[in-house]
C-alpha cells in the first residue's frame, strides 16, 4: 500500500524492565545467555520491536478508519468485539495490517533513554524506543475480500454527482476489547511486521467506566474453608466492598504495583482484596463487589470447599495455561490450548461437583505485557468466580536475572512475581515465598516454589520438611504434592519418611505419569482393577506416584517414538487438564481431553 519512509523509533515488543520491578538499583548489564536478539519473540509480530519505523510515502488521499462498538454509545463497553473498517485503500497489500494500540498517545518523547534500561531485557536495538506496543494485530487480509477489493467504493469527482475519479478498497476486521483501563486506538499499517510504516489512525476511543470493578477470582485462605478471599481490577483506588451473603459485606484493600520504564509496561490499576468471613464449608453464596461511585460487579454464585478433616474432595489441577485470543489476531504471546482448557473446566463446574482448581504455574505468560494478565483474568473469570482458584508460582512469573530465581533465565519478561504475587494472593508465608500448604477435605496440599532455592539448608526446604512432618494422617490421610518445574522433587521431600502420596508437576507440555517413583526408579507398579483401571497400593508405602499435567494450554510438547524411561507408564500429548477425587481410602485421577472431554489415562491409588 506504501513505501516506508526514514525512521528513528521502534516498536517495542519486549517484555517489561525490571529496573524497577526486580531491583532499586540501576540494572546491571544480564548474563551473556541472555543477550540474543529476541528471548520472548518467535513469531515476527513479537520482533517488532527491531524494526524502524516511519510514515509511509504516498499513503492516498482516501485512507480512513471507521470503529463500531456494536452499540448506540461511542465508549467502549467492558467488553465488546469492535468492528474496525479500513477504507479508501488504492491498492490493496498482504502487507497491510492493523494494530491496537493502548494507550492512544504512544509516543517516542516518555521513553527512557538509558541504554542499561534495555540492554537488562536483552535489548540492545539502538535507542530512541517508542515505548508502548500493540496488544494485537490482524493483517487485513483476515478480510477474505480485501485482495480482491470485493468492496469497492467509487471516489467521485466534485462530490456525490461527480463522475467516478478512482476506484478504492476497504476491508473490516474484528477485534476482541476487555476493559483495560486506558483509551484505545487503531493504527493502519503497511510494510508488514518486517518493514513497518503507519498510513492512518483512528483517533482515541475511551472506556465508558475505566474503573469499573472486573475480573472477580475467588482463593481459599486458609483449611477451615469458613472464608474466602476475592480479589478483583478496577481503575479506581478507592477501597470497594464485596457484598455476601445475608447482608454481610467486607471492605477491600488496594494494592498496584509500581510502573516499570519500558517495553509492554501497561497501567495495571488497582487490585482490590477482601476476605469474606463467617462461611460454612461446602455451601453456597451469592457475592457482588464495587462500590456506588464505580458501579457493581453482577451477582455471582461461588461455593465454598470441603473443609479439612471431611470425607471427601474434588479439584481439577493444570498448569502452564496462558491465553488466546477470541479473534483472529496475532499477540504477544498466545496459548491455543488455553481456551478449550477454560470452556472444559467450566463444564466440569457446572455439571458436576468440583471444590477447587488448581493451577501449578505459568499463569498468564504475560512475561511483562501486562495488558495480557487483563485478558487472562477475563479468561478464567466463568471459573474463578464460583469456586476456588489455587496457583503455583512458575519461571513465567518468577524467573529473572540478578532477581534472586533459582534459573538464571529472562522467562517472566521482568515480572519477578510481582504482578503474579499482586493478582493471586495465596495463603503463603510471607512476600516473595510462595509456598504454602492447604487441607481440603482427606487431602493435605503442599504447595512449593520450583523457582526459589530449595536446596537443604534454605528456609524453603525447612518449611517443607517441618509441613511434611507435621500432617495429621487421622485427618488428611493423603499428601499431595504440587510445583511447577518438573523433577523428582520428592528426593527433597525425604518421601521415604514424609510418605507422600502424589506430585503434580507442570512446566513440561503434555500429560505424562509414572510408576511409584524414588530417585529415577520405580519402587512400586500399578495393577489393573476390576474396572481395568492401574492402581497403586499404598498400604504398602513405596514412593509417590508423579503426574504432569502441563497442558493446559501452552503449545504442545511431542513424546519421543521411543522412550526408554520405564518409569513413564503413561504418555498423552492433548490439551486438557487432570480431575481428581478423594475419599478417605481412594485417589482416583483422571487426564480429560479439553477437545472431547474424554477421559484419556486413569489411575486410582489406594489405601
């Protein structure tokens, strides 16, 4: 559509610095490992960043871009799918694509101009850098009619009784918008991601109620499941309330975190937390939260858990979840399993008894591009709304250079946690230690950080020792055991002693499960049932069976055509998640496709 002509600025497509979030201190230059040309880029819209850009040459005299909401109002809802026509295109090009940008005042003139700013990201493009950057973008041939200029409009001469001058093009794409606090505009591209100029902008579009309260997501705090904690984001930091139950209400408290100085920084807001008290486990509620000033949430229902102690409970456990687009754009980052994952889970709740999910890490793979935690939480909303939503820290929330992470890798994009720690507030030992245990129903959870040291003599370690030691089997006769990356970590847990029962790990993209496990051998294999169904006998205690359930969403990891671990019994590369009951002598486990909601291994472990 146009030539690009000269430019000085870039678009960023990085993850945030961690100059501030990480430390106080000017960032020191990163480990050579992580100096490469785009650690958070695979696709080329996330390289961006490393292309030059400036005003097209000839853009046409025509060009305009029109926005539809899909109502009377011109603001944005909280959520809408915004229709986007591009008009007036002379000769219509693969190259041409649209972005959204937020906010709508990108602009080169509030960007750091330190080098070490950067260079801490892996960045060392030379500077000026525009510091904000699309959330998403769709070339317009997403428009099947767009090459072909099946709609065309006649640009007359002397206007509309004028004979017709030039023939031009337009295309229409939609855009899927949550409420994201900050205006929003749409730029008209050409160049594609590779040598990209700006032909046209669309003007600001603002939010009807920026600080409407959104996103609600319930968490347990504490065994006696007698309260629950409701975190929600609002663009006001006025303390709100939640309103539960018969007349009862808790006010909030408010939390942000401090802005970062360049890539994918986006306002988060406020976070807002109350603990809703005087519950009774396994019953249901009804909730709202807001305030008169920002408007009210709608009515939802949630139940609580199975306190500790009770006979029985249900949960549905996954990691490495992420999210996906509900449109044709390209993002930052997108996890294509992520979507049938929710819309299975949120079957399961619906149609079946579930108390709680949880979720072992590699949250929203924001990695830094904080708009896309907005989208996330819009994700788990049908969810985390009803029932508990429980989490373990993963390398995509935690995992930083000079930021005191056991991997010395760029993976949370300069988060360190902090947006993970602010949105999901689990009920661990303090700041940055996130590991906690919980009891819910026959089953005693130890949640750890796979990203903090566990290494014997830490405060890590001694937690999980003296936890272990500690669980009344009278009470929860099963222990399970949950963290993100993978391993045998039961080594560390001393399960000959501890004796615990079941590890669910992440990180690794498929599902896979073993024989009973201790040190890359198995001590104990299952036998087949009357049902057909492995079963393992802990009557006899041998070492804990380890599943990993990683594939909630995240590109899929292939198994080897030969694999010569015989620990590895069963091995299934699908998107979708594990569901699991506990009585007081049964474990049963199943691994559900998220496609077909078939279940697709099964193992009991008993006692």
């Amino acid at each position: 559509m146009g030539l690009s002509g000269s430019g000085v600025a870039l678009l960023v497509l990085l993850g945030l610095c961690a100059a501030v979030l990480c430390s106080t201190t000017a960032p020191p230059l990163p480990p050579p490992e992580m100096l490469r040309e785009s650690f958070a880029g695979k696709s080329e819209f996330r390289t961006v960043n490393r292309k030059l850009l400036g005003p097209c040459l000839n853009p046409g005299p025509y060009l305009a871009i029109s926005v539809s909401t899909g109502g009377a109002a011109a603001a944005l809802p909280d959520e809408a799918f915004v229709k986007v026509t591009v008009a007036g295109v002379l000769r219509p090009d693969r190259g041409d694509w649209v972005a959204m940008i937020t906010p709508s005042n990108s602009s080169v003139s509030g960007c750091p101009f330190g080098g070490s700013n950067y260079a801490q990201t892996g960045d060392l493009a030379r500077l000026p850098l525009l510091c904000h950057y699309p959330v998403k973008a769709q070339y317009l041939t997403t428009d099947p009619g767009y090459l072909g200029c099946n709609n065309a409009a006649c640009q007359k001469r002397g206007g509309a009784s004028g004979a017709c001058r030039v023939r031009t093009c337009a295309a229409t794409l939609a855009f899927h918008v949550v409420n994201f606090r900050s205006d929003v505009e749409f730029v008209l591209f050409s160049g594609g991601f590779g040598t990209p100029c700006v032909l046209k902008r669309s003007g600001a579009l603002r939010f009807a109620n920026p600080a409407s309260p959104l996103y609600g997501h319930l968490s347990s705090t504490d065994s006696t499941a007698t309260s629950m904690r409701l975190t929600w984001v609002s663009g006001d930091g006025r303390p709100q309330q939640v309103q539960y139950g018969a007349g009862k209400s808790a006010a909030s408290q408010v939390a942000t975190f401090t802005p970062a100085k360049d890539f994918g920084w986006h306002d988060p807001g406020y976070i807002h937390s109350a603990i809703m008290t005087g519950l009774q486990p396994s019953q249901s509620y009804t909730y709202r939260y807001g305030s008169d000033s920002v408007g009210w949430s709608d009515t939802n229902k949630f139940r609580t858990p199975p306190t500790a102690g009770s006979d029985e409970t249900s949960f549905v456990i996954y990691g490495d979840m992420g999210k996906a687009p509900l449109d044709p754009s390209v993002e930052h980052y997108i996890q294509p399993g992520s979507i049938s994952v929710a819309k299975a889970v949120a079957k399961e709740i619906k149609i079946g008894k579930v108390d709680s999910i949880f979720h072992i890490g590699d949250i929203s793979y924001a990695t830094g591009f904080l708009v896309e935690w907005d989208f996330f939480l819009h994700l788990i909303k049908p969810l985390a709304s009803q029932i508990s939503y429980m989490t373990a820290i993963g390398n995509h929330e935690r995992d930083y250079a000079q930021s005191g992470s056991v991997y010395v890798t760029p993976d949370s994009g300069g988060e360190c946690g902090v947006a993970y720690e602010s949105y999901f507030r689990m009920p661990v030992v303090s700041k940055d230690k996130p590991w906690y245990s919980i009891e819910q129903g026959s089953v005693h959870f130890v949640v750890m950080s796979t990203e903090h040291d566990w290494s014997e003599k830490s405060e890590h370690y001694k937690w999980m020792n003296q936890d272990l030691s500690s669980v009344n089997r009278s009470r929860t006769p099963w222990v399970i055991f949950i963290g993100q990356c993978g391993s045998d970590f039961c080594n560390l847990c001393r399960a000959t002693i501890a004796e615990v029962d079941l590890v669910f790990f992440g990180h690794v993209h498929n599902y896979e499960r073993t024989c009973a496990l201790y040190k890359n051998n198995c001590k104990g294999m299952p036998k087949k049932d009357s049902n057909g169904i492995d079963t393992y006998d802990n009557s006899n205690y041998t070492a804990p069976v380890h599943a990993i359930v990683g594939a909630g969403g995240f590109n899929l990891d292939k198994f080897p055509k030969i694999v010569l671990n015989k620990w590895s019994l069963s091995r299934v590369s699908e998107f979708g998640y594990a569901r699991v009951h506990a009585t007081r002598t049964d474990v049963l486990v199943q691994f559900v496709n998220s496609g077909t909601m078939e279940v697709r291994d099964h193992f009991r472990i008993v006692k």
